[in-house]
C-alpha cells in the first residue's frame, strides 16, 4: 500500500508567543485533494506555508517521497531587471519605470528553459496563455500589469513547474468570471495528472476535483472530512447578524464641499508607448451618485481610477475635473487625495506592512504611506471610534504583517474612510474578507453611503460583493466604455 503523500501530526505554530495554528493532524492519502477554508484570520494561509516548508513549526509534516511541493501565494512577488523588488504602488503608471521590467514571455521562458522537456514546456506556456487569456499581454512589461493581469501570470508560471504537491493560496481573488472559469478546469485538469492540489478559497468556489476539505477556526482544526458532508455543514452554519452598531460609529457627517461634479472626463486617453489603455472615456460621476465600474482583467479600470485619485501623471496631459477643477490648474495631490478615500489590490500589496495597524489608519489622515506626525486628540479618537466600530481595538498596536490578510482588508478600509471624504473610491475592496466580512462590509456601505449621501465608485467581480445603492454602471472593454447606464442589480458582473 502506497505511503499517503500528506500526513501532518500534532502541528503547532507560534508568532510572537502567540499560537496561530494549535494541535492540527490530518492525513491525505493518494487520490485525495484538499480545501482549506475557515474565518479570516483562522490560520488558512499560515497551514498552507507550513505545509510547503516556510514555516519553522512543532509536530510533524511528513511528505512522501519527498515530492516537490509547489506554493502560489496570495501576492506576487518579483525583482525588476535591476534586481530589486521595491516597488512604490504608482510605479506601473510611469512608463519610463518599465523599461527596467521583464516581460510576460520572457520570464515564463526563465522557468521552463531548464526543464528536460523543453519544446514541450513552451508549447505549455502557449497553451496557458491562451487559456487564461494572457496571450495578447506576453509581451508587456510585468510591472504593468493589472492586479488581475498579475494573477493570472502568477498561476501560469507556477503551473509551468512539475510539482508533486500544488498548493493554491486564494486563486480566484482578482479574476473576472471567465478567468475563475478557465481556473477551474486547469486546477481540475491538473489533479488528474496526478497531482495532488491543495487550494485556499471560499467555500463557493471549491474546484470539483477536491475530495476533503479542511475546516479551520482560530488556529484549530475544526472539521475534516469528505467534500461533500463538509460542504453541507458549512451551508448550514450561515450567516450572522450584521454586528455593526451605528451609535458606535465616529461622526462622518459629510464636511461643506463646494461641488456638484465629483468626476468628470472628456475625451481621455491614455497610452504607454504602442498600447493604448483607455481611449476617448467620457463620463461624469455627480455628487451623490454611486458607480459601479465593470469591466475584465485589463479592460483599464485601475488606469481609470488612478487618474481620479492623482496616482496617475498622465491626469495633466487629458482634460479631467475633480471636484469643479480641472487637474493641473493649481491644486496639489495632497489637495486631490483629501477628498477620497480609496482601497485597492496595488495598495495593499505595496503598503509597509511593518508599521502598526494604529500607524496604518492614521496615515490616512495625511494620505502618506506611513505615519510622519502625532495625530492630534481629535484624529486619536476618530480613529479609535473606527476601530471598536469594526471590532479590531485589539489589533491596534500589532504590526500590520501579522494579523490576517482579512484583517489587514478592514485596517486600510478604515484608513479610507477615517478622514471623512465625499468621494470613495473602492477597487474590489472585499478581496481577502471571508464570507461574513463581506457582507457585513457590503452593508456597512449601503449604510454609510445612504445615511450620509457619500459619492461611490466600486469596482468589483463578484455579484454579491456590489451594494445595493449603487445606480450607475460604467463598463470598460479594451479601454472603452462599452455600457453607461442607471445599473440593475440583475446585471452579471465581470
């Protein structure tokens, strides 16, 4: 009988004296394929890394073969040309900074031209270009590509690789419907080479290939078991009552701006050397309107928005106006940035995650990344507010590296909202929430922006991660709006 590829006994994992995984044992035999899901926050991410290696750990993990285990975190990580990996989060809008930027192709080259098969292993990278929908970016720098874009990188460089043992870390974040489609059968298509795949994600998206899944809550195993009893418990277990209660919340009564147009756009284009990225964009969002913004992977919408929230410098060479000025005529960023309040995938990946959560909230007051100055009574107790209204008083003072990816989600939510703008500028802000963060933070928006008559744009793929006061839908396709409209909550998202 042959030796199951997984078994992990009695594992303990300790961060700074705390323990964040407690007692866990589970075996996976040969045929076998697993899910990990569980809250934010419950040790998902921290098991993943113990069980490809990264992790110093108590207890055992014992890996047949000695098979060779493959990782696909959550974030990409890569060096430019230069061998650096510092990257300032506006970097891919200043088009002289690709220049020192591999390609698509050419970095999925690197991993496969010392594999033994080698005329095989490129007619792969061909085969998941095409699949994944990247072929018509294989040569574009990767420093500019979308956070979708980068997802979908990621995965086919890691597929490229012969593993033993795949382990997916949140796949799906990021990537429209097809995408998660085209995710699914390779992830199903893989397990049936013969190897075993390990996968993070929502209990919604589990690939059919997966037969146990393990379930984990604050550090312990829960459940383990087959896919489908699992399934059925975790359906049952549902959803609880929103725990927000609004006497908590800090005063967010909107400031006397003097404005009727938040956003408006003529004619904008934006190109990097050949590429156009979006072309003759027209639109204007009033004050009090809420947007959705739609649009696949690379249709633009983060080029979109960072002409709205001054990240982009490409805003002075277009005819843009923010708040009734047209960019360039005499307003700072700083000017700009106090009147949004904005979350996205590129700025959590390069925010200093070394800094304290109190550190991380506060900046938002001065819209840096990091906090330069002592906040005064006033921000000190906005920003305490915030933090008992979401629950996390209890995180304050930790490094933002070491509370869950969930977590670190609500902390920058928080940031954007604690100086109180008109404007909020949303890219897919439920990535790395659990089922019931996102709905809670679904509703807290629907109530924030309903009670106190905030101006929205929101950008998500999910259906059921798009409020419901939303009325408006701009929807890109190859840099162009392809719909501009009152929006219908029948819609299907992409």
């Amino acid at each position: 009988m042959n030796q199951p590829p997984i078994i992990v006994k009695d594992l303990e994992i300790k961060m700074q004296g705390n323990a964040v995984l407690d007692n866990v044992s589970f075996k996976l035999n040969e045929g076998e394929y697993l899910a990990i899901i569980g809250e934010s926050g419950s040790g998902k991410t921290i098991l993943a890394k113990a069980l490809a290696g990264q992790l110093f750990h108590k207890g055992t993990i014992d890996i047949a073969k000695q098979q060779k285990v493959v990782f696909v975190e959550q974030h990409y990580h890569f060096k430019n040309l230069s061998n650096v990996s510092y990257f300032y989060y506006q970097q891919r809008y200043n088009s002289f900074d690709a220049d020192d930027s591999s390609t698509v192709i050419d970095e999925l080259v690197r991993v496969v031209m010392d594999q033994p098969n080698a005329l095989e292993s490129f007619h792969k990278i061909e085969t998941l270009l095409t699949v994944l929908e990247m072929q018509h970016r294989k040569d574009a720098p990767v420093l500019q590509l979308s956070s979708g874009e980068h997802k979908r990188f990621q995965l086919i460089k890691a597929l490229l690789v012969p593993a033993g043992i795949l382990i997916l870390d949140s796949p799906f974040i990021g990537l429209d419907i097809n995408s998660r489609e085209h995710l699914q059968q390779i992830i199903n298509e893989t397990a049936a080479t013969g190897t075993t795949v390990i996968i993070i994600c929502d209990a919604q998206e589990i690939p059919e290939c997966i037969t146990h899944i393990a379930t984990l809550e604050k550090g312990k195993l829960k459940s383990f078991g087959e896919k489908n009893l699992q399934i059925a418990n975790s359906v049952n277990a549902g959803y609880n009552n929103y725990r927000y209660n609004f006497n908590q919340l800090p005063d967010i009564r909107e400031k006397d701006y003097n404005f009727s147009v938040a956003v408006k756009m003529v004619n904008t284009t934006v190109q990097y050397s050949n590429k156009t990225i979006l072309s003759n964009i027209n639109w204007q969002v009033n004050r009090g309107e809420k947007w959705l913004l739609k649009g696949y992977n690379g249709a633009g919408k983060s080029t979109l928005l960072s002409l709205i929230t001054g990240d982009n410098p490409q805003a002075y060479a277009n005819e843009i106006y923010l708040f009734g000025k047209r960019r360039g005529s005499g307003e700072s960023i700083w000017d700009i940035k106090q009147k949004i309040g904005y979350i996205s995938p590129e700025l959590h990946w390069y925010f200093d995650t070394n800094i304290t959560c109190y550190q991380t909230i506060g900046s938002g007051f001065f819209d840096t990344i990091g906090l330069y100055r002592k906040l005064n009574t006033q921000q000190h107790n906005i920003l305490q507010q915030w933090l008992d209204f979401l629950h996390l008083s209890h995180v304050a003072n930790k490094p933002l590296s070491s509370i869950s990816t969930g977590q670190q989600r609500l902390i920058l939510l928080i940031r954007a909202l604690v100086k109180n703008p008109p404007l909020l500028v949303l890219d897919e802000p439920c990535q790395g929430l659990d089922e019931q963060q996102k709905k809670e933070f679904v509703q807290l928006v629907d109530d924030l922006c309903e009670r106190f008559n905030k101006t929205l744009i929101y950008v998500s793929h999910y259906d059921n991660e798009i409020p419901a006061c939303i009325n408006h839908v701009l929807q890109l396709e190859n840099g162009k709006y392809v719909i501009r409209s009152i929006y219908h909550h029948t819609a299907v998202a992409v």
